[in-house]
C-alpha cells in the first residue's frame, strides 16, 4: 500500500512527458572572430567559413517545444585564423600554443528558450584553448530564417590569462596587445529531417 502511494505520489509530481530532439548542421558560412586591441591599433582575426560537418542537438519538450537543453559544439584549427594584419598571423599563432594545441573546442551547454518574441537569451559555452577549459556565459541572438534554418550569434569577452596566456609583443615589446579580446561567432544550422 505505502509503495503504491509513492508512485502515485511521483506521477503527480512528475508528470510524464515526450522529449523531442533536433539535430541541426553546422554550415559552411558560419564564423567565428575575434577583436583586440594593441597599443597602437585594433586588430581582428577569425574563420570566416566552417568546413567541419558537426552538428548541433537541441532538445525539447513536445508540449510547450520548450528547450530542455543543448548538446554540440565546434573544434576550430588555430592555424585557420586569418588576422587582417598579416605579421600577427604568426604572433597570434604562437602566442595560442598552435603548434602544441592546435584545436580549440566551443562546447555548448545550454541556451535560454528563445521565440519569435525573446531573441535574445543567455546560455553557458565551455571553451578549451590551449589545453584549459574555461566556463563561458554567453548572449545569444537567434535569428530564425525559416523552419529549417536558423542564425545563432554569440559574443563574449575573454582575457589571454583566462587561459595562461602571454598576449603577443612585437617589436622588442613596442606594440602590446591588450588582455582582453571579444569573441565573436555566427552559426548557420539548418534542421536535419
């Protein structure tokens, strides 16, 4: 008698639903930059396409298509960064261990339930550069385009020393790049069916 009343009692308090999950591609016109500063200009340096075939999984629940979650990421090639001022190419290059991390991983853990109506929400991204992960608030913007293509955008601000780096120096320690850089990235998903 005690056991059923248990479950009764847990079909009260969690009532079963249905979680749907949607895969969703990465496409190639997504990219990722990022800006800086040095003492003399501003720089940027990014990935203007994503050649990997990764994938995205959101998961909601079938009622309300509220997202219960997110699952998926992104591994960059460091040796792809292309900065506009082509002698911080190698600096940069140096300065993010390319050579003995050459990857740097964007999982994303979660993302606030967006509509038509709130574009604008808050999700958590962990960043791995340089062999240390670091956990990320990030503010996304999603942009539908239609039912099976959407635009996600994310920016935020990270230190070097975030991740034990050395901003690079050139000239003998003449021109600095400041600590703090802005991240930015645009991700093109279209629904696989």
């Amino acid at each position: 008698m005690k056991m059923l009343l248990i479950i009764l009692l847990m079909s009260f308090c969690w009532p079963p639903h249905t979680v749907l999950k949607e895969k969703w591609l990465i496409e190639k016109e997504s990219n990722l930059y990022f800006e800086g500063r040095t003492n003399i200009s501003n720089f940027r340096c990014g990935i203007t396409s994503y050649l990997r075939p990764d994938t995205v999984c959101f998961c909601r629940e079938d009622a309300s298509k509220a997202i219960l979650g997110i699952k998926g990421g992104l591994l960059i090639d460091i040796n792809g960064f292309e900065c506009q001022q082509p002698y911080m190419n190698k600096d940069l290059r140096k300065a993010l261990k390319a050579k003995e991390c050459p990857l740097m991983k964007i999982a994303l853990l979660s993302i606030g339930n967006f509509t038509g109506n709130v574009p604008h929400v808050k999700g958590k991204v962990a960043i791995t550069l340089a062999g240390v992960t670091r956990l990320l608030d990030v503010d996304y913007t999603v942009q539908p385009i239609d039912e099976n293509n959407l635009r996600l955008y994310g920016r935020q601000q990270v230190l070097f020393a975030d991740f034990d780096l050395t901003p690079p120096r050139k000239m003998a320690g003449l021109v600095k790049v400041e600590q703090q850089i802005d991240v930015n990235f645009m991700l093109a998903l279209r629904l696989l069916k």
